[in-house]
C-alpha cells in the first residue's frame, strides 16, 4: 500500500523505517492547572465548593420568575416578508479581487447566508471560502459607525459640503486631484467615474491592486495590441500547465476554474479521458496538490524553463527558436504532450513579469490555444491594476504636485510595497479622503473618512468579463450611518439623482439594446436584478493577430542567500478581510494552520539549518518570524503569505503575524512577488506556538483515503479500492440490522473532484453557527468545524502528491457513540442520521472518546457572550448572522455535523405542503450547495433512482474505516490522477 | 423562492397589501367540496354578514338576485380591476364603503359558485353572523371551562407547609417532649410528611420553567372571545403565516386597521383600548404584546407543520381561545405532552409526501396497522425538534 504521511517528522519516521512515533503531546492540555488538577484529583474542598454551589444554583434558578417575553409584530408587515420563512435575492461579490455571483438568503429582512447563483455562467452556483465569510463583514462592529473627519465624528452634510468646496477650490487651482481605486468592474461605476473626471478635469484616475497581474495585460498589449487578460476555459482543455498560478485557490478567478476543471476530472459518468494538469510551482498550493504531476522551481527559474519550453515546441512547429540556456528542469516530454494536445492545452503564468507572460503568450499562440481554450474576445475585466501609474503618482506625492486623493476599497498605506513613501507622500495632500469601510491604515491617515456600505447594503452592478453582466442589489438596509461609494461621488458632483437610479439610467441605455427578450425596460430590469445576471452577446472584434515579439529570459539577479516567495492564502487572500474571524481560524488547506503567517522552509533546508517547525528565526537581522517546514517548497527558496500583519484591520485582524507586502520587489515598472532575497537565521532556543490543525502523524497503515491512476482505473473501475471488497466480505454482525422506511440519508465525497479549497467549511459554519474560538484553543485542538479537511501527503517530502479529505460525522448505523452515551443524547433518527441532542447532552464526552473519525466537538467554554472569545457572538451586531434555525450551543455540550437537518425539514415540510413527495437533489448540505468542484452529493439512499444511490453502486465508492463495521451513511469516491502506471 | 426587491411597493396602500396576505387561506390545489362554502365564508365573515346587517362590507344576504352572477364572480375575484374598470356599480359600492378596497381573491369559478350558493343558503345556526355593534353573550361562552378548576386545585403551598410543619412537630415530639410514647407515630407521620413533600417537590420542580396557565395583562386589553368567538374571524385572518412558516404570526397593525379603521368603538371598552391601536400607527412604535405560549430556544416548532400538514386545529394546543378574554396557556407544552399527541395523532397519510414509506404503506393495505401515527413516521425522533 502507498505510505500516506501528515508531517515532516512522520516522513522521517518512514523513512528510517521505524516504527511512527506516539504522539507525545497529552491528549488534554493541562495548561493553567494545579498540581492536584493534573493528577485528577478532587480535593474534598472542592468537592464541597462544587456541591455548594450545585446547590445554591438550583435555588437561585427555582426562585427566578419566568422572563417576560415579548412578541413584536410588525407595525407594517413588508408583503415579501413571511416571519420564519427565508427569502432569496440574487446579487454579485466583489471585493476587488475576486468575482462571484451569489444568493443571499435573509430571514426576516437580515442577510445570513450566501449561496452561489446557479444561473451565472461564470461561478456557476460555487462559492469560494472567502466568498461564504464575507457575510461576517457586513456584521462587523469594527466597521465605521459614521462619517469622521480627523477621525472625530461629524455628519454627513458638513462632510459634503467642506469636501465640495475643497474639490472645487483644488480643480480652479488647477492642482491635481486623484481617485485611488481598488479594480472596477462595474461599468456604471466606470461610467459614473468618467463624470467625475469631467465635473473636476485635474481629476485622475488609478487603480492599484493588492497583488498585481499588470504584466498580462501589458503581454497582450505588446503582443495582440489589447491590454487584457483573456478569459481561460479549463473545461475545453485536454492538459494544463501552470507556473507558479495557483488558479484553484486563488488566481484570477479560482471559483470559476474550479468549476470547470472538476467538471472535466470526475470520471463518473463513464467517462475515459480526464483534464491532465501539470504544475510548476514554488510552493505547494492546493493547485499543484491537485494536479497529476507536479515539479517544484524556483521562481527565478521560471521564465527560463517557459524560454525552453517555447524553444523546444517552436522547433517542432517551425518557429523562432531561442538558444536553450541551462535549466534545471527537462521540457522535452512536456512540449510532447503539448504538441499532442495542441489547441486544447492551456499554459498559464502567475508572474507579474513581462518576459514570463509575453513567452506564456507565445507557447499559447504557437500551439493554437487562442480561439479555442483562450479567449480574447471576451477578456476577464478583473485586476486592471496599473503597476506604472502608481509608481508615477508616487513620484508626484513626493513632489507635492498632488492636491486631493479620494481612496476607493483600497489600502496603499498597507499593501503598497513603499507604503512608507506613501505615508509620506499622503502628509503633503491638502484633502485626503477614504471610502473604507472601517478605519483601515489608509483610512487612518486620511482627513475625511465617508464610510462605504458594506456590499450587502449596495446597489451595484459588474462586468467580469466582456457580455456577462452581474447584478448586485441590497439585501438589508445600512447597517450603520454609513453611505455608498458611488453615491458620496455623485452627491460631490453636484448630481441629484441616487446611484440606484444612476445604474438604472445606465442599463437602460446601454443594456436595454443589447437584448430582445424584453420589450419593456422595467420588465429586462426586473429580470436582470431577479437573476443576477444578464448575458448579452458583444464581444470585443476577433480580429487579434500575433506580433511576434522578441523574447526573452533576463536572469533575475541572485544574490545571496534565500529567495523569498510571496503567495496568498486561500482564506485571507490579499488581506482586507483580515477582521473575519471565521477566514483566520480557518485552516490554511495545505499547511494545515490558522490565525498566522510564518515562514515556510523546505525539509531540505530544515535538516541543513537544524530548524523545525515553531522555531523562531530572524529575518535580514530585521525581524523574527516561526518557521513552519513545507514539504514541496522549492529548496532553495522560503515562502511567506502576504496579508497578515494588519495594524488597523480591528480587534480580530491586527498584529497577527507579519507584513510582507514591503518584500514585494518593484521592478521593469512591475510589482514581483518573488524575486527579493533574504537571509535567515535560527534563534537558538526560541520557539513561537503555531496553531495547526492537522498534527497527527499517521493513519496508522489504515487505507482512510484511496486512489489510483487513469491508467490502472481505465482497466478496473475498482483499482485502489480493493479493500473494499474485503471489507465487504466480512461484514456479519451480532447486532439487529437498523430498517428504515421513507428516508435514509446519505452522502458521497468525490475525492477527485476536491481540490480542498475550504468552501465547505465556511459554508458550514455560516450555517451551523460554528463558535470561533481563537488560537489559544485552536492549538489545545479543540477547533469547532463540523467538517475538516484532512489532507494528507505521500511519496517524496521535497515534492509530495496530496490528497485532500473532508470528514464530518459519518452519520453510522451502528455508531460507537451511541451505545456509549449514559444519557441518551446522541441516538439514531429513522431516518439514518445520527441526532446530537443538545439539551440532553451532559457532556461527559465518551462519545469523542468512542468516535474513530473524531469529528464530535466539544464546548469547553461559553463561546457565546464571553469576553474570553471576543469573536462575532460576543457583540449584538455580530450575533445578526445567527441562523435561527439552529441552536447556538452552550458550554459543556458536544456537537458536530447534523446532516444540516434544518435543512432537510424545511424541504420536507415544502413538499408536504406542496403535497408531493421530495425531490432528488432538492435538499443540499451547506456544504455541498456551494462547492465549487460539486464534489458532494447527497441524498436519499432508499430511492434507487436518486443520485446518491448510482454513486453508492460505483466501484470506486468506499466507507472511511470499513472493517471496524461502523456503516456509515457517508461514502468516499476515490481519487484518480491522471499518469501513466 | 426568489423575490424581487427592486420592485418594493412603497407606494401601495398598505391597507390593500395586509389584505393581499388573505390570499394564503386558499390553496390553489384546493379539492371542491360543497361543504368547503362555509370554509370560504369564513374569510369573507370579517367584513360581511349574511342578514346580520352592514359592516366593513355590505350584508350578502340575497345577493345572487340582486347582483347578476357574472359580475359577482368578476367583482369577487378582483374587485379592484372593476373599480378600475369604471364598473358603475362596483364604483357606487367603493364609495358607498369608505373606499375601502375588498382584496382581490385567488378563487376560481367554480370556487366563487360554491361561496355563493353557501351565502344563498347557509346552513346551520353558525352561519347566521352577528354584526360587530350588537352585544351578543351566547351561554356557552360564561360556562367557566374545565381548565379553569384544575387551575385552582394546584396551590400545593399550603399542603407543603402543613406537611412540614407536621414533620417538625412529630420529630420535636419524638426528641424533646415525647407526649406520645408509641415511636411508631412519630416514624409513620414524619414518613407520611416526608413524602407530600417530596411529591410536591417533584410535581413542581417539573413544571419549572413551564408555564402552565401563565396569562399575562396585555398592552391592549384585546379580547379573543370578542373578535373569534362572538364574532367569529378565523384565527387565521390574523395569524396570517400559521400555514405558511414555522411562526404563527402576531398581526401587524396594519392588519388591525382593515377592520378598525371602520370599527372605532368597542363593546365594553369604548374608545379607550382601540385608541391605542390608532396610537401605535401614529407614533410608528409596534404593540408589545406579551408572548404567553413559549418555547425553549432549544426547540423547533413549527405552526406551518402541524396547521397545514397535520390539520390540526388551533385550539387543539392552544385551547379554547374563543372564550378567553384574556389569553391562558392551558397545556403546559412539555415534552410528554407533544410526545403524548405523537403517539396518537393519526398522520394525514393521504398526502403524497408519504407515498416514500412503502412498508407502512403495506402495513396499512394489510390491516396490520389501522392508522399512522406521527411516532411512526418518525415523529419522536429526537431531531424532529431539537437541533
């Protein structure tokens, strides 16, 4: 059997041959406790203490009256209010960075969860992590409460006025005024924009993104003499090859490349071909975890081994041929598999760097991927950056010759590289203003703050990619006395009308004549809001040709010592959603740690520096930071995730870990994520704690996850999967076998469709109401998640392959807690799932203990209303996002996955209703609905003829720990990859 | 289910809107039955009498000859599409009754036909509807109803306290005074003591945290014996979402104001406890009403589950609510109870949700079992309610 190992010390252990280690850490933290507590002693003082107030407590509540409670009606009930019953309203994300079409589900006028829009043609009903957390912004109490001016509080019509006169006396002064903005993709805010330019001619407008993808465009620019970032269809592709594009978490538009790539790598259909995907990489994302081969580079290396690649493929196909220079890498099977799939292959960069991008674009033109699986007549919108224009307007801060600066959803103060210079810069501006939403670093240093609404409050509209248009409407009222971007620009252009109406006036001319449905423009208005999205046929003209560009590899200069990688994390991205507490807690879906950055050094260089994990080292002499070893990292590279460090992102987000941002070289007039050096050095005896999630070592030579290759699945469906079979065969049991009747709840996880992107577990804790508990406890490994995501590495440490593994309740028919439990909290519906009955429960966790999944959870604390865990459901506003549907659990209570039984009664109850019976696939797990891989199905195993039942029946199908016989309702499908043997 | 936003209907009289909601209380699919008439009615009764003379709406008795059928159905149906129309005689009748628009019913022909030969000829005492203005003191409703009397038999204090005393008496005498020489009294009474004690204990630390006949003074003296009892609304007119969601719904003050914009007057209270209604809109704060039926957090009940699935009447959990002035909780809503009704409650197994249980099914066809009840679907699992 392939030897599967979780950490570095693990793969030592195999190795060496030896015996894996026991886990040395006690499985209770005995932190804080006294010598008698450790022991496990009760002292009879205690014992008294504990009866007394057992007591006396019982007294207390026997005397309390009953609470009066009150039953608020409406004064004026809103006709599409039902009390109790959840409405839907199709609207758009986006944060500047990342594009989603969504639902949001409000109870009683209040947003609560997001679902993905299932009619956009671009997400496709996923969601990303960071899209299911962006729900907690909108109830964040660090949020701008109102206007401020020198951050005193002032309102809104003094704002207005002071800031009119100030940006009128700058325009007859003739001084220059900027609007700083995030990426725009909304063409009525363009449109809107452009009328401020006129109303104020010295205006200018610049757009800065976080993380930059400027070279792209100016690749295309250079080459097809459009500055776009064509739109990539994964689905059309028979091979990918990524560089250093991690574009399954994080790059451009990862929900709809998860979506398309997942589609062409499930193989349950019968299918015989698969997506093939190639990574080169520096450091292991989840995109070159998923891929079926991967090579670790160095980064610096990259666009010398694209030269070859381009050289080698450019040889066969008669084109300009560069001399090879040296590489570590060999492409010639590579460009064989390329010329193979020549036109349905896609090669994509993540470098900001013109050289790279202009050879990516080469290899694509010369083997035909343009007009097939690269589109240039509909370029994606998304990161339109401008790396130069914010190096000039830098230039000109310094020079004073800028006179006002309005900040739109972005933080240069924060995530410019020379944010020092910025700051300086920002001093000699005679009026700066902010639109951030709560007081960030820029917004600090700026004399004006108007607080934007959160997107949730917005009327907005996006065009993410040329022709798909993308509604965006509000789902509650503002929270707080805090007014819309667009709207604050209009009220200072003197425009009377309201930014609502604005994009209204918009679509109706500029939309309204691109389709013919509708003949009336309120009836394609309603429509469009009520969808989300409207697709209309334009394209930009096809008439792109090819200028061939001379190419090249500029060796980036080494100098000594290591090379530093920059990259994002799936959850905390570039930054700015620092404050949700739900995104730090979240587990990093390969290094498997939440609440930190820290430095990732490969087991190679771990050995030769005598450094492990939590070690401390010192950086350039400049600063200290933990090192975590990252099995895959380049070895001679150290990699760190930008986005932390935040010194005003609010109580949650600040000062957890470091800012990287300044590490970020500006060179060519491009912003580089890679390329800068560093020295490092360990602090002997230094440690700093990490909170992992994931630390166990093993899986103790039990199959938990199973997989096999396209070669071997093509002859037997079950390869990889034998032990099933001989699970299978003994399964006999002394215990009455559980009938059901009506229902039986199931579910299947696609282990090759997982990319471990952790959607679901975002999604789940929205709408469970999973407590945050901070990383403190997160390392006394008491995490609340109802589903984890195991993720397990195999073969080389220096170039792993990873398998990803959801795991929530297994929901078993004959469940090892059950029997145990003294009070008969957790028993077995009729319906198969496995109730936790919280009410009942007394918390003695035999259950956890008698679980072999782990997957219960225990309150060892009061997570709500405790200052202790200050997070979302310690304040009033943060409790907004509460389900009402599901119980917030109290202290000394177990609790783990339901099956989302709120969910199932409500679609039961529906069809009850409607007097019909439920349909297959009506009811979806929070988890499942918004996967942006579909890699959850779920459904009623009684009926043959559902969904659940065929993948039941599939060869691959198999149960987590099978010959312990616990049957559970859950099922895994294993993962193929697509190699040879 | 998605729903516009962009269209909000600010504008809209909020009058007619409330009205709208009336829609609800009649299910597309519903199946024709002539009794169904007086079901229909019921609607219709909180503005309309037949021969109990006018109120919010004309008196229908002997509409179908003064009114051609035809109209009745259109002008029933939507009378606002008439008005609009210029209908002379549904333009005569809006002004003639304060311009207050009847909402447009979801009825089909067929339907209306029904309510009309009901009107034309109701049958039984019930039907005959008595106009708001007149007193109306039918016996049945002084009879003081059975919970009533168990609500004055449970003040076990005194009991406690006599037994207590008792005790205290018997074991002085047993240690200090000992009058009664034969120890076997001493022993015998203490135990007697000790256990009306300790079963009084028990019966009331039980009902901790219920609320067994709790009933609290509301804001406004509102009185459901008037408004369902004598006057016969139906409980849904005002608990608008009983069918629909998990609440039943307290009515907004809006839905006040359908009839007392017209109705400014009460029988015993004057002006005085309607006022506050008028107040609540005028000052745009909602009525506190003091919630008597509580649920622990920890429990999910659902109204739409058992009134439009179970078809369960109101006052099967809430009791006789018609002949409260006042409202009582009259079960105590613990868990036995709900189980108890579980136990028996036959499940509408017509229902084609039902049609997945096969082998009840063919229990049921065998006569192996004779009803369903909710248990047997799986009604007592323990995540029907908790989670």
């Amino acid at each position: 059997m392939k030897k599967y190992w979780q950490s570095i010390e693990a793969y030592n252990s195999l190795k060496n041959n030896h015996e894996i280690a026991e886990d040395k850490v006690s499985e209770f933290s005995v932190e804080g406790m006294s010598e008698e507590e450790k022991k496990g002693e009760t002292s009879r003082r205690d014992f008294l203490k504990m009866l007394g107030f057992t007591v006396g407590g019982a007294i207390v509540a026997a005397s309390c009256e009953t609470p009066v409670r009150k039953a608020i009606p409406y004064l004026n009930q809103p006709q599409e209010i039902t009390p109790g019953v959840a409405n839907y309203y199709a609207s758009t994300f986006f944060d500047g960075n990342d594009y989603c079409s969504i639902l949001v589900k409000t109870r009683e006028g209040r947003p609560i969860k997001i679902e993905g829009n299932e009619l956009s043609p671009i997400s496709k009903g996923g969601t990303s992590a960071r899209v299911q957390a962006s729900i907690l912004n909108l109830y964040d109490n660090n949020r701008l409460k109102g206007p401020t001016i020198n951050r005193e509080s002032i309102d809104w019509n003094t704002l207005d006025t002071q800031i009119t006169e100030k940006l009128q006396l700058l325009a007859i002064q003739n001084k220059e005024i900027v609007l700083l903005t995030s990426t725009i993709i909304s063409p009525s805010t363009k449109k809107m924009i452009n009328d401020f330019l006129n109303t104020y001619p010295t205006a200018q407008w610049i757009t800065h993104d976080a993380i930059s993808y400027n070279a792209i465009r100016k690749a295309h620019e250079t080459q097809f003499n459009q500055a776009v970032i064509p739109s990539y269809d994964f689905s059309k592709a028979a091979l990918v090859v990524g560089f250093n594009a991690d574009f399954l978490g994080t790059w451009l538009s990862p929900v709809e490349f998860a979506k398309q790539y997942s589609a062409a790598r499930k193989l349950l259909n019968g299918e015989k071909t698969m997506l093939r995907h190639i990574q080169y990489e520096t450091t292991l994302t989840i995109t070159g975890g998923s891929a079926d081969e991967r090579t670790p580079i160095k980064s610096s290396q990259e666009k010398t081994i694209l030269l070859n690649l381009f050289s080698t493929l450019s040889n066969s196909l008669k084109g300009t041929v560069y001399s090879l220079s040296d590489s570590s890498v060999n492409v010639t099977a590579l460009a064989n598999e390329l010329l193979e799939n020549k036109g349905q292959s896609i090669v994509v960069s993540g470098s900001n760097d013109i050289e790279t991008q202009l050879i990516v674009n080469a290899i694509n033109n010369i083997l035909g991927n343009y007009g097939s699986t690269l589109d240039l007549a509909h370029p994606s919108q998304l990161k339109q950056g401008n790396d130069e224009a914010m190096i000039s307007l830098m230039e000109r801060m310094k020079n004073g010759s800028v006179g006002g600066i309005i900040h739109y959803n972005t933080n240069p103060a924060y995530n410019y590289p020379e944010a020092k210079k910025y700051i300086d810069g920002l001093d000699k501006i005679e009026l700066s203003i902010s639109f951030a939403e709560s007081m960030d670093e820029t917004a600090m240093l700026c004399q004006y703050v108007a607080p934007d609404n959160n997107y949730l409050e917005s009327w907005n509209d996006a065009e993410p990619k040329i022709g798909f248009y993308s509604m965006t409407q509000p789902t509650i009222k503002n929270i707080f006395d805090t007014r819309q971007a667009q709207d604050s620009l209009l009220k200072w252009m003197g425009a009377t009308q309201n930014y609502q109406r604005f994009i209204e006036k918009y679509w109706e001319e500029n939309l309204f004549n691109k389709q013919s449905t509708h003949l009336i423009f309120k009836s394609f208005w309603n429509q469009s809001v009520h969808d989300g999205i409207f697709v209309s046929e334009e394209k930009l003209s096809a008439n792109y040709s090819f200028n061939e560009a001379a190419l090249k590899a500029t060796e980036v200069s080494t100098k000594k010592g290591l090379e530093l990688f920059l990259y994002e994390k799936a959850g905390i991205g570039s930054g700015n959603f620092a404050n949700n507490p739900w995104l730090q807690e979240l587990p990093d879906p390969i290094s498997m740690a939440s609440w930190d950055n820290y430095l990732c050094i490969s087991p190679s260089l771990s050995k030769q520096l005598g450094l492990s994990t939590e070690d401390v080292v010192s950086i350039n002499n400049k600063f200290e930071m933990p090192v975590l070893v990252q099995p895959g990292l380049q070895k001679d590279t150290v990699a760190v995730a930008l986005g932390y460090g935040r010194t005003s992102a609010g109580k949650v987000g600040n000062q957890l870990g470091t800012n990287f941002y300044p590490f970020i070289q500006i060179k060519n007039d491009l912003r580089k994520t890679f390329g800068s050096n560093v020295n490092i050095e360990k602090l002997e005896g230094k440690t700093y704690p990490l909170a992992l999630t994931q630390t166990h070592n093993t899986m103790e030579g039990r199959s938990l996850v199973r997989e096999t290759t396209l070669d071997k699945f093509t002859k037997d469906p079950a390869s990889g999967n034998e032990q099933h079979a001989l699970d299978a065969a003994k399964d006999a049991t002394l215990y009455t076998k559980p009938e059901f009747t009506g229902f039986r709840w199931g579910m299947a996880i696609n282990l090759s469709a997982c990319i471990g992107c952790g959607n679901c577990v975002m999604s789940c804790q929205a709408e469970n109401n999973v407590a945050v508990i901070g990383k403190k406890e997160v390392r006394n490994r008491r995490i609340m998640h109802w589903i984890r995501i195991d993720r397990y590495y195999s073969e080389e440490s220096d170039n792993p392959s990873v398998v990803h593994q959801p795991v929530m309740c297994q929901h078993c028919d004959n469940a090892p807690c059950e029997n145990v439990c003294p009070v008969a909290a957790t028993p077995h519906s009729g319906e198969g799932l496995n109730q936790m009955i919280y009410n009942r429960c007394i918390g003695t966790r035999y259950c956890m203990n008698n679980c072999p999944y782990r997957v219960r959870r225990f309150n060892w604390f009061e997570f709500a209303n405790n200052n202790d865990y200050d997070y979302n459901m310690n304040n009033d506003v943060g409790k907004l996002v509460l389900n009402p549907d599901v119980v917030v659990r109290s202290r000394g209570v177990v609790e783990k996955c339901s099956l989302c039984v709120q969910r199932i009664q409500e679609k039961k109850l529906l069809a009850k209703k409607e007097n019909r019976q439920v349909m297959d696939g009506e009811i979806k797990m929070a988890c499942q609905a918004s996967c942006p891989t579909d890699a959850i199905t779920f459904g009623n195993m009684l009926d043959p003829k559902s969904e659940i039942s065929k993948v039941n029946k599939n060869p691959r199908n198999y149960h987590l720990l099978e010959h312990v016989h616990t049957l559970p309702s859950t099922s895994y499908i294993t993962k193929i990859r697509n190699k040879k043997s | 289910m998605r729903l516009l936003y962009a269209n909000r209907m600010n504008a809209i009289k909020s009058i007619v809107f409330i009205f709208t909601l009336l829609f609800f209380l009649f299910p597309t699919n519903r199946q024709l039955k002539a009794q169904e008439g007086k079901d229909l009615f019921a609607v219709c009764a909180a503005c309309h009498t037949i021969g109990g003379g006018k109120l919010i709406g004309p008196d229908l008795k002997g509409i179908t000859e003064r009114r051609n059928e035809d109209w009745l159905i259109k002008f029933i149906q939507n009378s606002q599409e008439q008005i609009q129309a210029g209908d002379k005689i549904a333009v005569q009748l809006f002004e003639e009754f304060n311009f207050i628009p009847m909402p447009p019913n979801n009825l089909s022909d067929d339907e209306v036909k029904i309510l009309l030969s009901y009107i034309n000829n109701p049958t039984g005492e019930a039907a005959v509807l008595q106009p708001t203005t007149e007193i109306v003191e039918p016996k049945e409703f002084v009879i003081e109803p059975a919970y009533m009397k168990k609500a004055n038999s449970r003040n076990y204090g005194t009991i406690f306290y006599l037994a207590l005393i008792l005790l205290i008496i018997a074991f002085s005498d047993l240690v200090f005074t000992r009058i009664i020489k034969a120890k076997f009294v001493h022993i015998i009474t203490m135990l007697i003591s000790v256990f009306i004690m300790g079963e009084i204990i028990v019966v009331e630390a039980q009902s901790l945290g219920r609320q067994q006949y709790y009933q609290p003074e509301q804001p406004i003296a509102f009185s459901h014996k008037i408004h369902t009892g004598q006057n016969q609304i139906n409980c849904l007119y005002c608990h608008t979402t009983a069918s629909e969601s998990m609440y039943a719904g307290i009515p907004s003050t809006q839905l006040c104001m359908n009839c007392h914009a017209v109705v400014k007057s009460g029988t015993t209270t004057g002006t005085k406890e309607i006022a506050k209604i008028f107040k609540s809109l005028e000052s745009g704060k909602p009525i506190e009403w003091i919630k008597v039926h509580n649920n622990p957090d920890h429990v999910f009940f659902s109204h739409a589950q058992h009134v439009a699935v179970g078809k369960l009447d109101c006052v099967d959990c809430h009791g006789p609510v018609e002949t409260m002035d006042l409202v009582m909780q009259v079960n105590d809503l613990s868990m036995g109870w709900c189980i108890e009704c579980h136990r028996t409650q036959e499940v509408q197994f017509s229902n084609e949700f039902y049609a997945n249980y096969k082998t009840l099914h063919e229990d049921l066809n065998s006569g192996k079992r004779s009803i369903i009840t909710v248990d047997n679907i799986g009604g007592n699992d323990c995540q029907k309610c908790h989670y």
